[in-house]
C-alpha cells in the first residue's frame, strides 16, 4: 500500500509496498490578488526551502516569494543589468540559503540571499537556461543549443567564482533547428549525495544520473506504463515529424521523481496535464496522482504539491487516496 | 604610365578598404543583435507553455525573423 504522510522507511510523503496506487490533489491554495488577477505573469521555476516557496517570473524579471502556505510575502529583483537585477530570468535553484538564477538575456548567473541581497555572480558564453546548485562550488547551468554548429555541450559545470570546471550531455542534432530544440528539452533535478538527475522532456525514458563533476553514474529506463505521447510537428520543406513528448515538467523529492505527463488539447496540441506520474528509483511507476487543473510547473515538498496553473496562477494541493 | 596604374591601384584599394571596414563593422554589430534577439525569442517560446505544436511554430517564426534581420530587411 502506498501511504501518505509519514509513509514508510521513516519519510515523508508517497511511500510504495505495491505499485501502482492512484491519488487525487486537493486543492488547499489558489493564490490570486485582491482584483482577481494572479500574481504572476510568466512563472518558469519554482524553488522552496523550509519556510517559503520562490517563484521566477520570466516576464516580470523577478522572483516571487510566498509563505509555503501560499501568502505572498515580497518580491526580489527587478528588470535590469545591475547587481541583483534581471533580465528575462529563465532557471532557478535554492540552497542553503541562497537563490541561484540564470539570467538568461543577461548572460550571467546571479547569487542572492533569500532577501533579495546580491551575493555573487558570473557572466557566461551562453544564455543559462536552467540552473542546479549542487554546492556552493557545484553550479551547473544548462544551456539552449542554437543548433547552427552541430552537436553542442548543453551542461556546463562552474565553481562558485565562474571558473568552467567540465561540460557534458550532447545535444541532438538533425539540422533542423526547430525540431532539434524541441529534442533537446532536458530537465535537470536533485538528487542526494551532490548528485542530479537528467530527465529527458522527449523522445526518450531514460533517467541519467550524474555526479557532481558531469560523470554519468547511471541511467534508468522507465516503465513502459508510464506512456509517451506522440504528436506530428511541422518540420522543413512542408514535412513532418514525430515527437515523442515524454514529461512536461518534472520536480523530485527524496529521490523519488514526479513527471507532469503531457496532454492533449482541446484544439489537438500536446500540452500540460493533469496527471503525475511518480516514478521510483528503478523507474517503476509508483504512483499516479490526479490534479484538478492543468499544471505547467511543479515542484514537490513531503505530500504537498506546489502548481503553477495555465493562466500563470499559484495553486498549492496535498495529496489524497483516490 | 606604370606610376600612374600603381598609385590609382593604391587609391582604389584604400578607398575600397575603409569604404568596406565601417560597413563590415556595422554588418557585424547588426548579425549579433539578431542573434541575441533570436536567443531571447526562442527562450520565450520555450518557456511559454503553449502547446508542443504552437511552440513549434513559434520557433519556426524566430528563426524567419533571423534570417529576415541578418539579411537586413528589417529587425526581430
């Protein structure tokens, strides 16, 4: 039986003796202004420690921070190229106390404490996309390939000052460059032990495993329950071409992953869903957990679920038995 | 007569340098502004949560509005 709450092996949250079990989200928060607008313009990450919950706003260019209950409480930064201030911000990590950013137009990262006050930063060759701290001398940054040179390195290891310290994972590469940059969709979340995973977002199901210094320490292929979607996208000279969408947006939590599985639209696109999958360690499927809403950004604390809606909202849901 | 070829060959060819070197210049500025809108442009469309189709076809459309800029005809 899966079991919520304290579960079993002493953690928190989703706990598995037979898979797999089903769960619904209940909504305990939708965070919205007093005219009915959401705070939120363009929410891209989502990032929490013990007390508050950080939202990046790509539009906006700043951070949002509620109370993990979900009252908003203040904002860091703001659009510009100075010190603690950004510009079309894309990627965002915390740890022990300190908010990583890709500043993506800025072409740097920035380091700030949980208050907003500039600590550190670097400038790199590249428009960061991503970005996992893994220690204060672990940042690694994923980047966009832009397709023109052939293959490309798209994750970049740097110590605390901007030193590059190794670059690993090839992207994928056809000459079409459209196609390509929907192929190179990579999700990188937290592991233990200063480890990451990579997490493909099409045409794969195989989870990597790095460590610290880009090594690949392993890769796990998950189930063939857990179901990619395929769609036919528009590719060159009038073509087509398939697309295996295989997660939206992914979170971890206690090495346990959370894939938001892509859905069809009411027009026939493949969009956010309302369904996660939770996929354990040998990539078995866990555990399903049916959302209200559809979602686009997650992020996973014990049994709560933090959500960002398709109008950009704020939802926070705890998980129930089905 | 050989005088008079050499030193309007040399005219021409300093002229045409510095005529060309401002313009190789400002081509150049011009190619990075592009390709740093270009970036910007697909980040957007990366992140926009559209759909996989819309998002393709956002995509096609920075990377037309590139071409069109680094040729010229207007800017992204």
């Amino acid at each position: 039986m899966l079991a919520i709450g304290l579960g079993c092996h002493n953690q928190v949250g989703i706990c598995r003796q037979a898979p797999p079990l089903h769960y619904a989200a209940r909504e305990v928060k939708r965070e919205i202004q007093a005219d009915g607008r959401p705070y939120l313009s363009r929410a891209v990450a989502l990032a929490y420690d013990d007390s508050r919950l950080f939202v990046l706003d790509m539009e906006e260019d700043d951070i949002k921070v509620f109370s993990k209950s979900g009252v908003f409480e203040y904002l860091i930064g703001r659009k510009g190229q100075g010190p603690g201030e950004f510009h079309l911000p894309s990627g965002l990590d915390i740890l022990a106390g300190r908010l990583y950013v890709a500043d993506s137009a800025n072409r740097r990262v920035q380091v700030v404490d949980t208050k907003g006050r500039y600590l550190s930063g670097f400038r790199v060759p590249f428009s960061p996309h991503r970005i996992l701290a893994l220690g204060p001398e672990r940042i690694v940054v994923m980047s966009l390939p832009s397709g023109r040179d052939g293959q490309e390195r798209v994750l970049h290891g740097f110590d605390g000052s901007g030193q590059l310290l190794w670059e690993a994972g090839d992207s994928f590469f056809s000459r079409d460059s459209v196609y390509d940059l929907m192929r190179n969709r990579w999700f990188m979340l937290r592991a233990t032990r200063g480890e990451f995973f990579l997490v493909p977002g099409a045409n794969g199901r195989l989870i990597r495993r790095l460590d610290a210094d880009g090594a690949l320490l392993g890769e796990t292929e998950v189930t063939e329950n857990y179901l990619s979607q395929e769609i036919d996208i528009p590719a060159r000279e009038g073509k087509k071409r398939t697309l295996r969408a295989f997660c939206w947006n992914c979170a971890s939590d206690r090495e346990r992953l959370f894939l938001l599985v892509p859905e069809r639209t009411d027009d026939g696109d493949l969009g956010p869903g309302k369904t996660i999958a939770v996929i354990d360690k040998a990539g078995g499927l866990e555990a399903t957990i049916a959302l209200p809403e559809r979602l686009t950004r997650i992020a996973v604390d014990g049994n709560t679920i933090f959500g960002i809606d398709i109008d950009s909202g704020l939802r926070i849901f705890k998980l129930e038995p089905k | 007569m050989k005088r008079a070829i050499a030193v309007t060959l040399a005219v021409v060819f300093f002229l045409s340098v510095f005529l060309w070197l401002p313009q190789s210049s400002s081509a150049r500025a011009r190619a990075d502004i592009c390709y740093d809108d270009w970036e910007v442009c697909r980040s957007r469309a990366f992140q926009s949560d559209e759909g996989i189709i819309k998002t393709t076809l956002w995509l096609t459309v920075c990377d037309l509005a590139l071409g069109k800029c680094v040729l010229g005809f207007t800017k992204l």
